[in-house]
C-alpha cells in the first residue's frame, strides 16, 4: 500500500507538471508549425522570436507553479530538493520535443 501511494505522490509531483510542460511545448510547435504552412513558407519566422521564447517560458512557469502547488504540504527546503529533479527532466523535456522539431523542419539551417 505504500508503493502505490508512492507512486501516487509522483504522479502528483512530477507527472503532472511534465505533462503540462510536454503539452505547452507541443501547442507551441503546432502554432508554429501551422503559421510556417499558412504562409507557405517553412524556413522563416512563424512564430515572431519573442513570442516563440516568452511562451516557452510561460509554459515552464505554469508547470512550475502547478509543482510548487503540489508541494505545498511540504516544507521549502524539501520542495527544492524536489524541484531539482523535475527541473533536470524539463530540460530533457525542452531538448527532445523543440530541437527535435528544429531540426527535422531545417527550421534556421539545421
């Protein structure tokens, strides 16, 4: 039984922010995307650059919030411990899913 509450807490602490974070990323890819084909033209701007990062960096923000609000029964300095973790995965996260669309769309002559 303490496995699976366990197993609950990270869900509740790690997998739902990662979610929320994979999620916005690839909302973002998508906007980008269909701009990119709206116009027609695929190596260009689709999403103007300081929209492009200040979303990417509002959907970190979300994510983080709805982790702090997970934590919120636990004291500061186990909440940073927690949060170094689901940091390193956002980074992994932020990696795979917008170089992956970088590169294989040639998007800025990759």
């Amino acid at each position: 039984m303490k496995q699976i509450m366990s197993l609950m807490e990270f869900n509740k602490l790690y997998l739902k922010p990662l979610t929320a974070f994979a999620i916005g990323l690839l909302l973002i890819i998508a906007i980008d995307f269909a701009i990119r084909h709206f116009t027609g033209t695929l190596n260009t701007l689709g999403l103007p650059e300081t929209l492009w990062f200040s979303l990417q960096l509002l959907t970190g923000i979300f994510a983080s919030i709805l982790f702090w609000k997970n934590t919120a029964q636990k004291s500061i300095p186990i909440r940073l411990a927690y949060y170094i973790p689901l940091l390193l995965a956002f980074l992994i996260f932020y990696t795979l899913i917008i170089y992956v669309y970088v590169i294989e769309t040639a998007i800025d002559g990759f």
